[in-house]
C-alpha cells in the first residue's frame, strides 16, 4: 500500500514542525521569560517551547542567547564559570516564588558577566535571564531538536524513510512531546502518551495563517 505524502520544502518543513510545537507546547505563544511549569513536571524551571532549563540550560544560553564557548577562554562554560554559576540557581525549584528570586539572582549574574572584560567584545552582553524576541525561541528550538534530541532518528526508528513532509512534521511534534519525563530524551512518538492529540488534531490546532505559511508543497524527488 502506498502513501500519499503532503511533501514539503526543507524550510517549509522545519517551519511547521515548530509551529506545530508551538501550538501544543505553549498555545501559539513562545515564551521569552522563565516560568513555572504545571503539572506533571510542577515547579521546574522553563523557558520558550517547553524547553526544561535545569536540562537545556546551555543550549538556551549557546544557541538563543549566543554565549560563546571558547576551549581557550573558559569564562562562560566552564568550571565555576556562568553557566554553571546559573545553573546552581536553577536547582532545586518547586515554585513560582522560588524561581522568581532566582531570576532576580541570576540578572546579578548576568550584570557581573556583562562588565567582565574577559568576554569577546562581539558576546551578548544582555543583564536579564530571558529571550529577547522569537528568532532566539527558534533557534534553541532548533538545535534541541536536532542536535541534543535528534527527533528525525526518533521518527525514523518509528518509521522509516518518511519524505519531508506535513505527516513527518507531526509525527516529529510526536517525538518531541514523547520525550521520557525522567530523561528527558526522545522516546517512540506515541510511547506511553495516551493523553497527545491526534496527528489532524494537532494541525489544526496551528493558526490558520502558519499552516497555509508553513504548506509549501515540494516535487517529488
């Protein structure tokens, strides 16, 4: 039996996939500050799509914030460097109060990073703990679901040789929202999720302006 496949451009398809996140992570509203995350996952520090910042704090830092990691100039990653300084602070969180004071910590933080004259003078230089518009979303986004999570092999472990396509995309955004709660690595998309939506579902929860945006149909190769 053959299948149909609403195949897409690479762009097109790396663009809905985020938005399809974005619908179901955060009903269409990238997050730019830290906050609190409900229930089952209460208390823990996030930021932008669901991003888990005791686990992805570098890669909020290195790919939305723009820190450069430089093996020769360890002021950012490395021992008792920023990162880990603020990463001490997001431990341990339970509440909205809790992560608002280490907010206010971490800004000191930032402040001390932005006068330090070890930094290139090209770094971000920024003195609040936050993204600065949804280009920054997108870019940890990206590289969190490429790179540290590598959601395409998830998918195609599940099931292989799915063009770039609307469906991939979906099953992608499956991947994603299946990562093991204790891990916090991809998982098989439908592992144990009863309560994801299902794939038509999950399209249509995207505003009507991102899907017709997002479905450029490719040739076939």
């Amino acid at each position: 039996m053959s299948i149909n496949w609403t195949l897409l451009d690479e762009a097109s398809y790396k663009d809905l996939r985020y938005d399809l996140l974005l619908a179901v992570e955060e009903t269409n509203d990238p997050k730019e500050e830290a906050y609190s995350d409900a229930a089952p996952k209460a208390g823990i520090p996030t930021i932008g799509i669901g991003f888990n910042l005791q686990a992805n704090l570098r890669a909020v830092l290195e790919a939305g914030f723009g820190w450069v990691d430089n093996p020769d100039n360890p002021t950012n990653f490395g021992a008792n460097g920023y990162m880990e300084r603020i990463a001490k602070k997001l431990e341990g969180l339970k509440t909205p109060a809790q992560l608002e004071a280490a907010i206010i910590a971490i800004d000191a933080i930032l402040a001390e990073r932005a006068a330090d004259p070890r930094l290139a003078p090209d770094e971000d230089r920024r003195t609040h703990f936050g993204f600065g518009n949804e280009a920054e979303v997108r870019a940890t986004f990206d590289a969190l679901i490429d790179d540290k999570y590598d959601i395409g092999g998830a998918v195609d472990a599940w099931m292989p040789n799915i063009p770039l396509s609307r469906e991939r995309a979906v099953l992608a955004s499956l991947a994603y929202n299946g990562k093991a709660k204790d891990k916090d690595s991809p998982a098989t998309p439908l592992a144990g999720r009863p309560d994801l939506k299902p794939i038509g579902q999950r399209f249509m929860d995207c505003p009507s302006e991102r899907r017709s945006r997002r479905s450029v149909v490719r040739d076939p190769v």
